[in-house]
C-alpha cells in the first residue's frame, strides 16, 4: 500500500470518527483516536512528589506579585480566573488530577513572582519562608523541579494550563542561564497549542472568558516563538499559514478608568489591551524582517544585488516601523511621562497600579522599537565593518554612507536602551 492508495480510507475513518467537515479542515481540533486513555488517566487523585505543601499565605501573596510584575508583559491568564484556581487549590495535599493544571500553573506563577522578588528586601514573605529553615532560592528550586516533575503529565492531559506552564518555564529558563532547555520547552509550548487547536479562530460553545484566555496564549506563542528566533538565531516552530495573532476583547480585568490615573489622556477609559495588540503587532514585524533577512543568506561582503535587497527590506521595515510608531497613544509614550517629570525614581509618583503598569508598557513600547531598529539594521554592520576594518581604504567603500547612517541609527537606538530607568 502507498500513501495513495491509502488517503481515500483514511479520509472515510477521519469523516466517521470526527464528522464531515473536520476531514478536509486543517484547523480542526488534534483530538486523536487513543485520547480515551487520558480520560481513564484522570480519574484518580495525586499528590506532590519532592516537596512539602507551600505555605498558603506566601502562596497567594506570590501570586499578587505575579499579577504585579510578570502579568502586564506576559499575557496568558484571566486574573480573576487564576486567583480563584489558586483559592481552591491551595492549603491542601492533594488534588482530582483534573486539577493539575490548575495547581502546576499556580505554582509557575509563583515561581515567576519568587525570581522577581527574591533580592526586594521589603517583600513581606521573606521572614515566613526563614522560619520554615527556607529562603527565596530553595523555595524556588522546589517549585521548578516539581513543576518538571509533572510536565509530561500535564502535556497528556492537554489542558490549556499545558501551554501556560510551558510558556512561563521556558521564559524562565530563557532569563536564567538555560537556553537550550529554553528552546525545547517553548517547542513544548507551541505542540500544547496546537494540540489544543488555539490556532484556530473558531469560537465554539466555549464561555466569553474562556475564548479570551486561549486567544491570549496563542497570541504569546507566536511571541515567544519569534523573540526566541531572534535570539538564538534558530527556525521558528509555528507555521506561519497558523502564525497569526488573534483579536482581543475586554474582560473584567482590562478596562481602567483614566480618572484613576495621574497622567493627562486622550480617553476617559483605557484598555490594558491596547500594548499587546502594539506588542504583537511589533513581533509581526520582527517576523517579517527575520524571514526576509534568512532567505537573503547575506554573504560578507555583500554582493551588489545583496546590498541592494538588503537595503529594500530595511526601507520598508523602517516604514513599518513608523507606522507602529504613530499608533503609540499618549498614556504608553515614554517621553509624555517624562515630559511630566516621572521616570520611575520614585515610587510615591505612582497613586495606583493602574498608572505604574501603563509607565512600565510605555518603557517596554521604547525596548520593542530600538530592539527592533537594531535587529534591522545589524545584518549592514555585521557583513560590512569586519571588511572595513581589514581593509587599507576603509573609506572608499561605496556604500559608506549607508554603513554610516546603519551605524549612528543603531547606536543611537542603544543608547536611548542604555538610559533605561533600571530603578
């Protein structure tokens, strides 16, 4: 038999099995013919492996911190719905394994909010972590290893909380020292999502709250997927007929009154979402300018049809980027806060959370856009300036200016990264 010969029979058992429609749909869920096994799977109850149940009040303030230093970057919960996984799941020693989801997530999170808070003398859990004999660090190390202690599990049960605990676990790994664990554990991320078909835009019968959190997984996906592209200089893992970012509504947790803030705007209600519709519109950029870049396999140095090519793509990535640019609104521009003297120094400038979230989107809108300016214009300085410095007249390359001008934009992009409020 040849794969042939074989499509038709295999087209009929897809049609008997998953109806019609889902034999020629491409976006229809991955549910697989033996997932009758995982529901069996998950009839019991389970327990943790290689650590003591966590403290419960350090555990929900953990998750606070979460919500106040990870959560306005990295978008994949519902804050209500998280909160109230948390309440039900924590303070006690074992779970439904329906559950698992919910509690590995938790503890991500957690372990997000630990690496944050971990040098912050001020944090209020450090003296309760001291009489249980532990600190920030062993704290830490437990809940990663148990969380990796249960992965495969949790990949089986293929929940969304599969694609939450992969995204943050490789982000920590990608900030902490472990690139190659990164990589593999984004890749993870990324399976979980189509396995759970977040690629497709079909809506279901699933609540309001529900359609928003898978939107914004996979819209984070194809985020982590392309910044981690970028970095390590790898293929992207999504397809890109799938790459498509998905569109965002307000929930409970989105809107914010203006007249809460400290800070004139141009409305009197404001969406958290406006920066990740920016940022995912950004990494929509980054993409374009990685793929065209990767099959312009630049030489060094570049040939009169490579310089040429490589110079279109940075025309038209710069007027993209101007476009980005002009859609910024006033309360995520970086230069109106400053121009009302708030850099971030002082914390009592900010009367709520509302008003230090929107100040730190605006200086992440300012990292997207210079990081973005670099990327584009690297590929000139790295196939160029190792010939002009071996070169006996430098100067009298005939794309000078351009190198120039690549040059002076790229540090100029640098320096304004280099005067990041770090406070």
């Amino acid at each position: 038999y040849t794969a042939e010969t074989l499509f038709p029979y295999t087209t009929l058992f897809r049609s008997n099995l998953y109806g019609r429609e889902a034999s020629n749909d491409p976006n229809c869920a991955a549910s697989i013919p033996t997932e009758f096994r995982t529901d069996q799977s998950r009839s019991g109850n389970w327990t943790l492996l290689g650590m003591d149940i966590p403290h419960v009040a350090v555990m929900h303030d953990l998750i606070d911190e979460y919500f106040r230093r990870c959560h306005w970057f990295i978008y994949i919960f519902h804050e209500p719905t998280l909160r109230k996984q948390a309440q039900e799941v924590l303070g006690r020693e074992s779970w439904k394994t329906q559950e698992r989801g919910a509690v590995l997530a938790t503890f991500m999170a957690a372990a997000m909010a630990l690496q944050a808070v971990s040098n912050e003398e001020s944090w209020v859990g450090h003296h309760i972590l001291k009489e249980q004999g532990m600190d920030c660090t062993s704290m830490l190390n437990q809940l990663i290893a148990e969380v990796r202690r249960h992965l495969l599990d949790l990949l089986e049960d293929c929940q969304i909380e599969a694609v939450q605990v992969c995204s943050l676990l490789g982000t920590f790994y990608m900030f902490n020292g472990n690139p190659n664990l990164a990589w593999a554990v984004l890749g993870m991320a990324t399976r979980a999502g189509y396995a759970l078909a977040l690629h497709s835009p079909r809506i279901g019968n699933q609540d309001k709250v529900m359609i928003q959190i898978r939107r914004r997984c996979w819209n984070h996906l194809k985020v982590a997927d392309t910044y981690a592209s970028m970095i390590y200089g790898r293929p992207t893992s999504l397809d890109p007929a799938f790459g498509s970012t998905q569109p965002l509504e307000d929930l409970d947790d989105t809107i914010v009154s203006a007249n809460s803030l400290n800070i004139p705007t141009e409305s009197d209600v404001l969406s958290r979402i406006t920066f990740y519709t920016l940022k995912y519109r950004m990494y929509d950029i980054v993409a374009e300018v990685l793929s065209s870049l990767r099959l312009l396999k630049l030489r060094s140095p570049p040939s009169f049809r490579d310089w040429a090519s490589l110079q279109q793509i940075i025309h038209e990535g710069t007027e993209q980027l101007k476009y980005w640019r002009a859609d910024v609104p006033l309360h995520l521009n970086l230069e109106h806060w400053r121009s009302l003297d708030i850099d971030g120094s002082d914390a009592r400038r900010f009367e709520n959370n509302a008003s230090r979230l929107f100040f730190m989107q605006a200086i992440a809108i300012d990292f997207l856009y210079d990081t973005t300016v670099i990327l584009l214009h690297r590929p000139v300085l790295e196939t160029t300036i190792p010939t002009l410095q071996s070169s006996q007249n430098p100067w009298k390359n005939p794309h000078n200016e351009q190198i120039k001008n690549s040059l002076d934009i790229s540090v100029a992009a640098a320096t304004r990264v280099s005067n990041a409020p770090i406070h």
